[in-house]
C-alpha cells in the first residue's frame, strides 16, 4: 500500500483547486467571448455575466477567508481585481457599456496565471 505524506496530499489538493479554477475561468471566459460576439443585449450577455459575478464572488469570499494561504499582499491585490471585475460586470448588465475586451483581457490573466 502506497502511503501519502500530508505534505504530498495537500499539494495535490492545492494543485487540484488551482486546476478547477483555471477550466472555471477558461468557461467563465468563453461565455464572455460568446457575450461580445452576440453583444451586450443578448442572452449570451445575461449569461456570461451571471457566470463571471458568481465565480467572483467566490473568489473575493475565498480571498477574504484567514484560512487563505496566499501572501496577504497577494490576496489584497486578487481582491482590488475581483471588485473591479464585479463593477465592469455590472456596468456591462446595466448597459452602461458594450465592449467585454477589458473583461476579457484581466480574466485570461488570471487565467493564466492559474496555470502556472
């Protein structure tokens, strides 16, 4: 039988979350994708938005929490992006403007930076 350090068991877990909020943001990034082309109006828009608000909500309650074991500076600059990214959200739903590229962009680079 092959025994686990906790060690070796928490990185795998850590690893795994990361990569579920990578395939998160690859769909949460997709949907806004999808949004642009159809524009800010369609259902596409609704949807997206609805996605990109829950997703950061989650992220913003996970930063929040003491348990997070990223450097606090980390954490509060994740959290200045994320209440960014819930206003353009909002600004996008109440129509206030069109264009989902800033949205877009900040979201593939935290993405990105998730894959790593």
């Amino acid at each position: 039988m092959y025994n686990l350090s906790y060690a070796e068991v928490m990185d795998d877990l850590c690893s795994d979350q990361r990569l579920n909020e990578h395939e998160a943001m690859s769909i949460v990034i997709e949907k806004l994708s999808g949004a642009q082309e159809k524009g800010v109006k369609s259902q596409e828009a609704v949807e997206a938005l609805f996605y990109t608000r829950r997703l950061w909500s989650y992220f913003l309650e996970n930063l929040a929490d003491d348990a997070n074991e990223l450097p606090l500076e980390t954490r509060a600059n994740l959290i200045s992006v994320g209440i960014w990214v819930l206003k353009e959200a909002e600004a996008l739903r109440q129509w206030e403007q069109e264009d989902f590229a800033d949205i877009i962009q900040i979201n593939s680079i935290i993405r990105d930076s998730l894959g790593n």
